[in-house]
C-alpha cells in the first residue's frame, strides 16, 4: 500500500511537472509570436488612387507627360545655367537649384506612381519606403526654402537695385542654400525616425500611390499619435513662416511696381508676380490641405480626393517651374539658343578658318609659280 501510494503520489508530481512544462512551452511560443508580429514587415503594398482604379491608365499617360517635361525642362535649366556665363546671377543660381530639387522630388514618387498605374505593381520594401517618405518631405522643404529664397532675390533686385551685388553676394547665396539644406535635413529626419520604428503587425496594404507619412502610420499597432502631431506642427511652422516672408516679399514688390511711370512695365511685373503666385499656390494649397484633411476631414472628403491633392502638389508644380520661372525668361532662351547653337558655330567657325587657311596656302603656291 505504501508503495501504491507512492507512486500515485509520483504520478500526481510528474502530471504537475509535465503542466507546468507545457505553459512555460505555450508562453515562449506566445511571445516567439507576438515578436515576429512586431517585427517589421518585409514590404508594403502602395494601392494606388483607391476608387479611382478604372482610371489609373490614364493618370498613368498624364503622368508619363508631366514627368517627361519635368526631367527635361530642368535638366535644359540646369544646363543652360552651368553652360552660360551671361546667366551666372543669383537668381539663375537658385533657379539652377530649384531645378535639381524638382528632379529629386518628382522622380522619388513618378517611377513607382507608374508602374502602380500601368500594371498594378505596388510592392515597395520597407526600407525604401521610408527612403521614398524622407526624400519626400526632404524635397518639400527644400522646395519651400527655395522659393522664399527666389521671392528674397526678385525684392532686393526690384526694390534695392543699387545694393543688389552687395547683398546677394556668391558667399551669402551658398551661406542661404546651406541653411535651407540644414532646415530640411534636421526637421524631416526626426519624423522619419519616429514612424520608421513603429510596430507594424497588421495591414500592410497602403491607401496611397506613395508612402505618404500619414497613410503609413494609421497601419501602425501602437499608437502614433506622437508623429502625427509633429508632422502638423513641423510642416504649419515651416509653412507658415516660408509663406508669410514671401507674402511680405511680394507686396513691397507689388508698391514698388504700382509706382513705375510706364503701364507695359506694370502689366510685365504683375504679370510675372501672378504666375509665381499661382505656382506656389498649387504647391502650398494642396500638401497643406491634404495634411489637415487626414487629422479633421477624414469623414468629409473622399480617399481618393485626400490622395489626388497629396499627389499634385508633388507633381504640378515640378511641371510648372521650368516654364514660369525658366523658360519665360528672355535670358534663359538667350542662353538655350547659344547653348544649342554653340556646337554648329563652332564648327562653322573652323571650317571658315580652315578654308581660309587653304585659300591663303593657294594664293601663295600661285604667286610662287608666277614669280618661278
């Protein structure tokens, strides 16, 4: 009896053993899982323009147009200004800037845009979509900067004409590019850190045609309400203080156009100050919106409304600098005309000496086999 009760009192020792084995099994495998869940995803899936899906061959012909004239109407800028020397002013220094910075901006979202459009293809790697949303807000910025730079340029050249050279001088114009480089890179790079490293255990299908921050984040399993408050704040400051020197920039210009004697000068200048003030309005209107539509008006505009206006502003005015502020420039057509022509002057020009050379050469046999 004592040995049968040992034994059952074995038994029930080893069936304790044997449960609590199990749990600490099933709880390792528990946290195993909810570690991978944690981790990472390996990719994304950008869905394009949702409710918009029929039409995505024809935004992807729209696109294919407008991307064409970015790359090359500013690579043309970019060209002719490097190429010119009559065109190595501040203004054209910061325009030749703009250009590239219109480049970047386009090309981080258009390649991938279209190969969502034209065959549905929207895997995109983690990494590079953070890559893609750094570069994004980056070229925002930078873009932002620049054009207080631009309207900073045409003040001082309107309003102060006899300090121009001592103002905008070559030092202070890198000093001003630098610091619109340091803004964006130490505003932009907090945000992509935050969003970067939340734990993305659900959903990984993206109501966008690119990882916007906002869209990205709401796939997120914690909360990220942190990094959504600095996006608004970070992007109404620069914003704001970007576009309030600009409007005070453009009204002295505008006082000091209405006091020019002759009409065909006013009608110019304000002819050229209405279309630097319609492309900027396409650039600021639709990001600002569309960053204040995803915290109050998610129920009141459409998804597809909220990713259009997201996209233009990324894409129009990229399309529209090189014409507004390029190519209506008397000077720059001047130098695209001599940077297209330099090539056949050049070769004219040799081939006159070339064949004067000879002339000479024959005239001087001839008179050497008159006097022989």
């Amino acid at each position: 009896m004592s040995e049968v009760g040992t034994s059952a009192e074995d038994k029930g020792t080893i069936d304790s053993c044997g449960f609590i084995y199990r749990k600490e099994v099933s709880s390792m495998m528990l946290q195993l899982h909810s570690n991978h869940t944690s981790l990472p995803p390996a990719t994304f899936f950008l869905m394009g323009i949702p409710g918009l899906e029929e039409t995505h061959l024809w935004l992807a012909a729209l696109l294919s147009a407008m991307y064409s004239m970015v790359l090359v109407g500013n690579s043309l800028i970019m060209t002719v200004i490097w190429v010119d020397p009559a065109l190595h002013e501040p203004m054209y220094y910061f325009l030749c800037v703009l250009a590239g910075v219109d480049i970047i901006m386009a090309t981080s979202v258009a390649p991938k845009m279209l190969s969502i459009f034209w065959s549905g293809n929207g895997t995109i790697a983690f990494t590079a979509c953070f890559t893609q949303m750094y570069i994004v807000h980056t070229a925002t910025a930078l873009e932002s900067g620049l054009l207080l730079a631009m309207a900073f340029d045409r003040y001082v050249a309107i309003c102060k004409p006899l300090h121009y050279n001592t103002i905008l001088t070559p030092r202070k114009i890198l000093g001003i590019n630098v610091a619109i480089v340091v803004r964006a890179t130490i505003a932009l790079t907090p945000l992509s850190w935050m969003v970067s490293h939340l734990p993305y255990c659900g959903s990984h299908d993206v109501p966008h045609s690119y990882c916007e921050h906002m869209a990205v984040a709401n796939l997120a399993c914690s909360d990220h309400t942190i990094s959504n408050l600095y996006a608004l704040i970070g992007s109404s400051v620069v914003v704001g203080i970007d576009v309030t020197f600009i409007s005070a920039s453009y009204s002295l210009i505008l006082q000091a156009v209405f006091n020019l004697s002759s009409k065909n000068a006013r009608q110019k200048a304000l002819s050229t100050c209405g279309s630097h003030v319609g492309v900027m309005a396409l650039f600021y209107l639709p990001g600002l919106i569309s960053v204040y539509v995803d915290w109050w008006g998610q129920d009141m505009v459409p998804v597809h409304t909220q990713v259009l206006l997201a996209d233009l502003y990324l894409v129009i005015p990229p399309t529209l600098n090189p014409l507004i502020y390029g190519l209506r420039s008397k000077k720059i057509w001047q130098g695209v005309w001599n940077t297209t022509s330099s090539l056949p002057c050049h070769h004219c020009a040799y081939s006159k000496k070339e064949k004067r050379i000879k002339q000479v050469f024959v005239m001087a046999e001839i008179r050497s086999t008159c006097e022989i």
